[in-house]
C-alpha cells in the first residue's frame, strides 16, 4: 500500500502558525514581567518618598523621632497604604527587638493590629477597585481563593512584631484551612514565646504524630516547641509519657534544645531536678530505643544524676543509635 505523500504546504502553514504563537506568547510574557516590574520599581519609590516625608525611618524611630502630627498625617492614609509603607520597616524587625517595640506602638495606635488580627480570622473589609489598585497586592481582596496569602501576611507580621496578645488568634490560625498560613503562624507563636501557647503546640505535636497526613510535620512543631525557654520545661511532662513513642522522643529532643539555648547557671530546670531524674531514668529504659537514645543525650546535656546503670543503657543507646 502507497503511503500518502504529505503535504507541504500545509506543514510549512502549521509550523508558521506555531512558531507565531510562541514569539507573540514569549513576548505578552516579556511585557508582563517589564510592567509588573516597573510597577514594583515605582511602588518602592513611593515608598522611599513616603519614608522621608514622614520620618518612618529605622534610624528616626530608634530615636523616637516621630510627633504627633506624623501619627494624625497616617491616620488619614488608608489601610492599605499603611501597610505598604510600613513593609520594609516590618522585615527589618526580625533582626531588631528595639525597632519592633517601637513599631509595634505605632501599629496598635494607627489600628493595624486589629486589621491584621480580623484578616487572619477571615473578616474582610469592603475595598473599592480604586483603592485595589493603589497598592501592589489589592487585587487579592477580590479572589477568596487568593486570601490565603493575605491572612499569612497578617500572621507573619504579628509574628515580626512580638505582639504578644495576638497568640490566641494564631493558635487558632494553626486549623486555618491553607498549609502555608498554619507555618507561618506556627513561626510567629515560636518568635512569640508565650508560655500560654505551649500548650497548644503540645495537642498539635500529638496529633502530627498520630495523623500521618498532619499538615503541620511533628519536625516543624519540634523546632518551634524548641525555642521557648526552659522555664516551660514542666508543661512537657505530659507528653514524656505520651503513649506514642514518636511524641516522647520529641518532648525529650526539645527538652534537650531548650537546654543548649540556656546557660547552664541560670537553668530554672534544677527547681524540678527531681522530677526530672525520675523521668529521664524512666525514658532511658523506655521500650523505643530512639526514646533511650535521646533520653541519654538529655541527661548529659541537664548533668542530671540519674541512677549509672540507667544512665549507662541510655548513653549505650545514643551511641548505637547514632550509628
């Protein structure tokens, strides 16, 4: 049988056609980037100009540098231009304490908190397409299906100012429906370090480690777990004897991080030495090897004194586990 002779004319046409959509999709793609990125550069001007205009430098507000007439000059700014304005500043107060106390006094007078604390529980505000439009990340108010970046936004900055009476609105942002805002309001409740909260990250810590589809990994609650102050060391009891292996090994590892982060002679630990060695000797003959393992490296990090041969089948345990 003859195979048909293909035609090339028609190749020729479909290869142009093709070539033509990828040229003029390659350049709406161009033009995209060029505008988002002068808008951008224009944003970031706007806001060095503000800056200057009302003083909200880091340096100024170190300095208190800033009146009561610049507080009632931002009170007439809408929301959403606060918030632009006040974006770089709030990055910065990762690294500086003193800037995020200041800052935190400028937000709570100017009503940012509260709008931050509304949005992360999902209450938006009505916005106008013209005020949508007066900022970089507006148009989000108008997809729902976009607002998840909005309440993670709100707790990062919670978070970035140590605002300590937001913590119940972040534990609560741990059910929020979308992974990325429970992580970043699982950071801002360890940057937060509110002993109200422990418990909290307990009940989640147990059910990571029950819940093999728990959006919230046991190793993300441990690191937050971790940065709290060894004067939360008692809360961790209950899950020291957790029934599951995996939430003991954890309460010990975080016992163990929290004791690293804190001098050995201002450990508040020793108020409950007891309690401890009873504890950590009952971890070092736990069924779990990991459990022992970990349970040794505790007691040498604590120097605690619990029973040699008890200590010594821990210390044999983290070294073979180790291996």
């Amino acid at each position: 049988m003859a195979l048909p002779v293909p035609n090339f004319q028609y190749l020729t046409s479909l290869a142009r056609s093709v070539l033509a959509s990828v040229t003029s999709g390659t350049l709406l793609l161009a033009v995209g980037a060029m505008i988002q990125r002068w808008r951008s550069d224009r944003f970031d001007r706007r806001v060095r100009t503000l800056n200057v205009q009302y003083g909200l430098t880091p340096a100024a507000l170190l300095e208190r540098k800033y009146s009561a007439e610049c507080l009632a000059k931002l009170r007439v700014l809408p929301l959403c231009n606060l918030e632009l304005l006040l974006e770089p500043l709030l990055l910065k107060c990762a690294s500086s304490l003193p800037l995020a106390n200041v800052l935190r006094e400028i937000c709570l007078e100017l009503g940012l908190i509260d709008v931050w604390q509304r949005l992360i529980l999902g209450q938006f505000l009505p916005l106008s397409f013209r005020q949508a439009l007066s900022y970089p990340d507006g148009l989000l108010h108008f997809f729902s299906h976009l607002h998840f970046l909005l309440r993670a936004r709100s707790a990062r900055n919670l978070g970035l100012l140590r605002h300590q009476a937001s913590w119940p609105i972040l534990a609560k942002a741990l059910d929020d429906p979308h992974p990325d805002v429970q992580q970043v309001a699982l950071r801002s409740l360890a940057a937060l370090r509110q002993p109200q909260s422990f418990p909290a990250l307990l009940d989640r810590m147990g059910k990571a480690a029950a819940q093999n589809h728990s959006r919230l990994s046991l190793h993300s609650l441990k690191a937050a777990m971790a940065k709290f102050p060894l004067s939360q060391a008692l809360q961790l009891l209950p899950a020291l004897r957790h029934p599951l292996p995996q939430v003991r090994s954890a309460a010990a590892e975080i016992l163990c991080e929290m004791a690293k982060r804190e001098p050995a002679e201002t450990r508040v630990l020793f108020q409950y030495k007891n309690v401890f060695d009873r504890e950590l000797g009952t971890l070092v003959r736990d069924a779990d090897p990991e459990v022992r393992a970990i349970a040794g490296e505790v007691i040498a990090q604590l120097g605690l004194e619990v029973s040699s041969s008890r200590a010594r089948q821990g210390f044999q345990d983290q070294t073979s586990y180790g291996h």
